[in-house]
C-alpha cells in the first residue's frame, strides 16, 4: 500500500453532519520526494524510500546528499522504505495529501510514548497483592508467583514481568479521514494515532 | 500560533451567538432528538465558566431546579444548539464563578450590570 511520512501536529475534536462531536487528530503529511526505487534485480527486494521534512543542507553528510540529489530532492530529516508500494512512481516525484481521500480508511504506524522501565500493574495490568494495611510489608504492586518449583523448573517463555513500556512501533489500522486540506499538508483521521506531538508517522493507504 | 489551534478554528462554522460571558443569565435553546422527531427544549441558568477555544470551546450553565441545582456544559459550536439568549449581563469579577456553588438564598444573586 502506498504511504507517506508526515508529523502528528495534535488532537482536536469536530461536530459530524449529525451534530456528534468527534476526537481527532491533525497530521501533517509530505509533501514527500520519492529518493530511490528499490528492485528485485538490484536490491533483492522491492520497495519506495521516501523522504520528508526538509532540513538545512550544512546538517546532512555529502554522502547522504549525493544519494538524495539523484532524486532531486532537497536536504530531509527523514527516509522510510514503504513496502509494497502499489502505484507507479519514478524517482524524484513528489506525492502529496492528493493520494488520500476524503471518508476512505487508513493505517498509521507512529512511535508509541515511552514509559521507562515500569512493573506490572502499569505494564500488563496486574492487580498487585494483597492488601494496602493489614500486615502488608512491601509487596503492593509485585506480580506475585512467576511459576511452580522442581515441575518444570525453570521460568516459561514470554512470561509478563516488568521491563521497558511504550516507545515501541505501533500500528493503527481503519482510521477514518475525516477532512483534507491540501493547501496546509493536513489530515485530519478519526480517532488517536500513537506517538508524541510532532514525532513522525507513516500514513498508508 | 500554532497549527493545532490554527485549524481547529477553521473547523468550526461559527454560530450567530451572543457574546456571554461568566455571571451571565442566559436561555439555550437546544435541539433533541427522540427517534426521528426533532424537538427544541430550553435551558435556563447563570453561565459559570467559558472554557477552552476553538472547536473545542465550552460553556457551563447552572441552575436552581427545584431546589436541586443542575449545572450543563454545551460545546458553544454545537450544531444542536439553536439559539441563545441574554437575559441578564452580571457583574461578577471573576472568570470561573465556582464560588456560587457554596451559596445559597439571597447570597446566591449576581448583581446587574449597568452600562
């Protein structure tokens, strides 16, 4: 499916047709160059890199320049390869907002906000033990048994336990377009997309 | 500015409103739908704060309802709003009149305000 690179601006709300008041989110999408078209003959694989947010030319190595002046394109903050990209396109295009369309669905991959290192009772939802008072010591929010003894021995795989939370890739799939505005670059999708204000988003139709 | 406030005002189609502001007696006239009639009733009361902008300003509206009071949020874009009216403008001082909601009888009264 083709995608774009673009920015989550922020959230805002809208009223439908029938006076509902709908949450949204406002993103800023391309215009994006396509930098280099990847073959099976060449690369092995096939794919479209794309780039996007233009940058001071002083801040990008020559090497990277070179390889986006092939394309035409400006100094870019950001390249993505969009695999499989189902429409024609030759190096150096320039896709906008125009792809999309207004009432049709879309997938938005962002990166989620990053939580630290949390236990369990944030991180999967475990109740934690116990009780607050009564004799309780310090096990409030531990996650308890993580198994039996000499059977089996050991600690099964994928066993949820505390770690790192959020800051991860995450998909949205189905959001509804709500409204294009091609004079600003924005797309307004129905519903929460992942990730901070102003982190980058690949939006795919 | 930036572009969040930016277009979340050109998502909204202005309503002819009145301009109201905290300390204010007003009467919303608001649509309700049941099933597929579409009536209009109204609500009567001191509006007690204005808050947020854009597409996703609000308004408080509070009232005595026998004995009881009932205080509304509206989104001041809502479609369903039909209209407004200004009964009375108050003189009150402050943005958010919350402190209303711990007075009673005649400690409850806004004052008028005369232009």
């Amino acid at each position: 499916m083709p995608g774009l690179l673009g920015k989550k601006i922020g959230m805002t709300s809208m009223f439908s047709e029938e006076g509902k008041n709908i949450p949204c989110t406002i993103l800023e999408v391309g215009p994006c160059v396509v930098s280099q078209i990847k073959t099976n003959e060449i690369d092995g694989y096939e794919a479209v890199q794309i780039a996007y947010d233009e940058q001071k030319e002083s801040r990008m190595s020559k090497a990277l320049m070179g390889h986006l002046k092939k394309a035409n394109s400006k100094a870019v903050k950001k390249m993505v390869e969009v695999t499989p990209f189902d429409i024609e396109v030759n190096l150096g295009d320039i896709l906008t907002v125009d792809l999309f369309e207004e009432g049709s669905f879309v997938t938005v991959v962002g990166t989620s906000k990053g939580k630290g290192f949390q236990g369990v009772v944030k991180r999967h939802g475990f109740a934690g033990v116990g009780d607050a008072t009564h004799g309780q010591h310090n096990r409030l929010r531990a996650p308890g048994s993580i198994g039996a003894a000499s059977y089996p021995a050991r600690v099964f795989k994928g066993m949820r336990m505390a770690g790192q939370m959020g800051n991860e890739r995450v998909k949205v799939e189905n959001l509804q377009v709500l409204k294009i505005m091609s004079d600003r670059n924005v797309i307004i999708v129905k519903g929460a997309v992942p990730g901070a204000k102003n982190s980058y988003i690949i939006i795919e139709k | 500015m930036d572009l969040t406030t930016t277009i979340s005002k050109e998502l909204v189609t202005k309503l002819d409103l009145p301009n109201f502001k905290a300390g204010d007696n007003i009467t919303v006239y608001y649509k309700i739908k049941e099933g597929s009639k579409e009536r209009i009733q109204f609500f009567k009361g001191d509006v007690i704060q204005r808050k947020g902008s854009g597409s996703t300003e609000t308004f408080t509206i509070r009232k005595i309802s026998n004995g009881i009071a009932v205080e509304r949020i509206f989104p001041v874009n809502s479609p369903s709003i039909d209209k407004i009216e200004l009964n009375k403008s108050g003189k009150v001082r402050r943005a958010r009149i919350f402190y209303l909601r711990e007075l009673t009888g005649k400690k409850a009264r806004i004052k008028e305000s005369r232009k």
